[in-house]
C-alpha cells in the first residue's frame, strides 16, 4: 500500500515537474513571438532571418504541442512568403494551420490564417477561391469570440473583397470603392495602441487614393494619397511608397507633367530595387513611364517600357500561373492526407478500386491501340524542343501521318529560316488566317506570319533569330498583336492562338 502512495506520489511530482518545464519553455516561445510581431522586425532583420525565427517558433511549439506557438510561427511565414509574393511557399504552409485552428477551435487564427489564404488567391486573381476563404473568415469573426484583431481581420477581408471586384471579367468600380471605404472605416476603429493601426490606415487611404486616380477625380486621390504620406512618414519602411510616388507619378501624368512623372517613377523604382519587390509593381511603374516618354513624344522609350511591361504579364500568366496551380494540389494533398487518418479503411478501399480501374483502362487502351503506327512514325514531341503544348502533343498522336508530316515540314523551314514558311502554313492551315482576319481585318502579313509562328509554340527567341530581329522587337510585336486581336492580359498569347481553330 506505502509502495503505491509513494509511486503516485513520484508521478504528481514529475508532472509538476513537467508542467512548470512546459511553462518555461512556452515564455520562453512566447518573447520569440513578441520579436516576431514588432511591426518594424522585417526591416530590422530581414525576411531570412524572419523565417529562421518563425521556423525555429515552429518545431519549438510542436515539441511541447504549444498550439498558439505553431498557428502564429505559421502565420508568421505564410505572411512574409506573401510579401514577397512567393505565394506557393505561402499555400504550403496554410493547411496544417487551418487544420489545427479548426480542431483546437482558436477563432482568431482560424480567421487570420482564412483571412491569408484568401488575400493571396485574390491577389492571384482567383476570385471564387478567395471570396470561399474570406467569407468564412468574416462569419467566424462575426460568430464567435474573436477580440483580439478584430477590426484588422475585418478591414482586410473588405480590402480583399474590393480587389476581387477589380480583378473580376466584368470589373465593379462602385463595389470595389464601397468595399475599400468599408476597409478604411473599419481600420479606424483599431485601437490606437495597436502597433499596426496606422498601417493599416495609411495602407487603405492609398489604396483609396489608387481608385481615385483611376477614376481621374484627382481632389480626392490627392486627399487620400497626403493622408498616407503624413502618417508614414516618420516609419522606418519605407516600401509602401512604392505605390506612394507610382501614384504621384501617374497624377503628374494626368497633369501632363510628364518630366516629373518620370522623377517620381524614378523613385519607386529605387525602392523597388531596395526591397527586392519586382512583378506587379515593376509592371505598374512601368506602364506609367510608357505613358510619360509618349507625352513627350519619345517614342523609343515608349516602345522600350511597353515591352517591359509585355515581358513581365507574359511571366505573370504563365510561370506565376504554374506555380499557383501546384501549390494548390499541394494544399488539397496536405488537407486529404490529414483527414486520412480519420478514413484509414475507406481510402484503402478507395485505392484498391482506383487500382483495378486503372488496370481495367489500361487493358481497353492497349486492345484499341493494337495496330496502331510504332512510336518511331509518331511526331517526337520532346525532341522538338517543345515546340507543341501538351494539348497539341496529345492531339498529335492522333493526326493522320500526313498531318504530322507537314507540322515537321513547317517546323524545318523556320528553323532553316527559309521565307516562304508562312506560305505553306497558309496552305496546311487556311482557316487560321481567315479567323484572325475576321476578329480584325487590318492585320498585315507580317502580324499573320507572327501569329503562326506562336501557333506553333516557337518561343522569343527563336522567332528573332527567324525573323532576323531583336528580342525586344518581336516583344513588342507581341504586345501590339494582342491590342489588335483584343486578347486580354490575363490570358497566354500562345494559349490563345492554340485555340483560335
């Protein structure tokens, strides 16, 4: 009997022992936090050092199940990825979170981590996916007891909301102004001893100011655009004025001041360089130089900047666009394999069936294919430099052998630069001159010859080196066959000419 009392004893005192360790090591987690949540750490330490903090956060919480250490070493990062606009990294990291949010019902990061993933896709231009995420954040903010970053939460879902009517196909200007008023009203309301009250301020009377230039009301853009600089200009980050002399530029534009435009792009780009943020804002500073060197008739600048702008649209569709894509199988993967091992039976049967369809297709194609042309009579794809999208590839195994010997015929003539290349593309494919002289009849031989030349995938450089100019010129060839052909920046060129028959 004393032998028990003494063993339960032992076990109270280690747990005692165990529990004062734990509170220890989460202080100790919790001033990592603290350093973590300075609103001037990233400019004081940089964003490597952030991550290292974050991850270090990370595996400390996890070690102790310390959920707030792991939801707010997971916010940290899924933020900074976004800052810098390295959005698969940041929808890598989203799911585990939300997961455990959920599970330990922790309202708040449930909806900031909502609130985060919906910022990125709207950003990225998914609109469904972003209002899904955005709009559960506002009901769980709205539903339940989330004191703590309220009105942060709730000022930026607005912000979001505004830009998901910008980015939409049939744009909202009233919708997006009202939601962004929503977003500036609801930042006021932040406790003035919040450390991010006047960013979050300062952030939305730009963004308002943006909105205002657009619409060329320029009292109330310079109205929104002065706020912002009179709350900042005592911060030691000084990237949010990128947008800051973007703006001044453009207004000057307006204005056609153009000589000052240029000082003031001038000086976003410098900060542009400073912070390392390129894309959208390089884009954007850009466009508005274009703008400026045509008010004063340089036009080879003008052409110079415009093709800068093309460069950077064609990488924000394509390659941005592929990345995004992964990252979202890669979400849907962590959340399926996290309710896996809820459902351990059920998916097991869920492979075996997929197994014995796959087994069951693969027999079907290999009976259909019995007969069929070898691989060596089949157009080889990969060896061509990929000159065919994988749409194109798939259709080809299907093209009659003269079919796929033309393709090679017109693939040799532009790689042995030989001119008379559109002449025989004209001849295999007729209606794709007719279809694009439909859509706009103004088109010149030269646009007709580069458009089959997309057609058939060849990239920049290699319709340079055919065409015996530049990069930069076929560049902005590009840019001005899309104006004439109405193809929206969102979408590929090369995409669209896949398609147009």
């Amino acid at each position: 009997m004393k032998t028990k009392i003494l063993f339960l004893i032992l076990i109270l005192f280690s747990n005692l022992f165990y529990s004062q360790d734990k509170i220890q090591q989460q202080k100790s987690i919790d001033s990592l936090i603290a350093i973590v949540a300075d609103k001037n750490a990233i400019v004081n330490k940089g964003t490597k050092e952030m991550l290292r903090l974050c991850t270090e956060i990370y595996y400390q919480s996890k070690s102790i199940d310390y959920n707030n250490g792991i939801l707010s070493s997971i916010y940290g990062m899924g933020g900074i990825y976004a800052d810098e606009q390295n959005y698969e990294e940041a929808l890598k990291r989203i799911p585990e979170g939300l997961t455990l949010a959920e599970e330990s019902k922790d309202y708040k990061w449930w909806a900031k981590l909502l609130m985060i993933e919906g910022v990125i896709y709207s950003n990225l231009g998914y609109s469904k996916r972003s209002r899904e995420a955005l709009d559960k954040s506002l009901y769980i903010v709205n539903n339940f007891s989330v004191k703590d970053d309220r009105h942060f939460i709730v000022s930026t879902i607005y912000e979001s909301i505004a830009i998901n009517f910008s980015t939409a196909p049939k744009a909202n200007n009233d919708s997006m102004v009202f939601y962004l008023h929503k977003a500036y009203v609801e930042s006021k309301k932040i406790e003035k001893k919040y450390i991010y009250r006047n960013l979050r301020v300062a952030t939305f009377a730009l963004n308002l100011g943006s909105i205002y230039v657009e619409r060329n009301d320029i009292g109330k853009a310079e109205k929104f655009i002065n706020e912002f600089e009179l709350i900042m200009k005592n911060e030691k980050d000084k990237s949010f004025f990128i947008q800051f002399y973007n703006l001044k530029g453009l207004i000057e534009n307006k204005k056609k001041n153009y000589t000052e435009a240029i000082e003031y792009f001038k000086r976003s780009l410098q900060l542009i360089h400073e912070y390392k943020l390129f894309s959208r804002e390089l884009k954007d500073v850009y466009k508005g130089m274009a703008e400026s060197y045509l008010g004063l008739n340089d036009f080879k600048n003008q052409a110079l900047y415009l093709s800068k702008v093309q460069n950077i649209t064609d990488s924000i569709s394509t390659a941005e666009k592929k990345i995004l894509n992964n990252a979202i199988s890669t979400q849907n993967k962590s959340i399926k394999e996290t309710q896996s091992s809820k459902n351990y039976n059920y998916i097991i049967a869920v492979v075996l069936v997929l197994i014995a369809a796959s087994i069951l297709y693969i027999f079907v194609e290999r009976q259909k294919t019995k007969g069929k042309a070898s691989k060596n009579n089949e157009l080889p794809v990969a060896d061509e430099k990929s000159y065919f999208s994988d749409e194109t590839s798939q259709q080809g195994k299907e093209k009659p052998e003269k079919e796929v010997q033309i393709l090679r015929e017109l693939i040799e003539l532009v790689q042995s630069k030989d001119k008379s290349f559109h002449l025989k593309f004209s001849e295999a494919f007729p209606e794709f001159d007719q279809k694009l002289l439909t859509i706009n009849p103004t088109l010149t031989h030269s646009d007709l010859e580069y458009c089959a030349l997309m057609k058939l995938k060849f990239e920049t450089k290699e319709i340079a080196q055919y065409k015996n100019v530049t990069i930069n010129s076929v560049e902005s060839k590009k840019y001005r066959l899309r104006k004439k052909l109405n193809i929206p920046t969102n979408i590929d060129i090369y995409t669209w000419m896949l398609k147009v028959i």
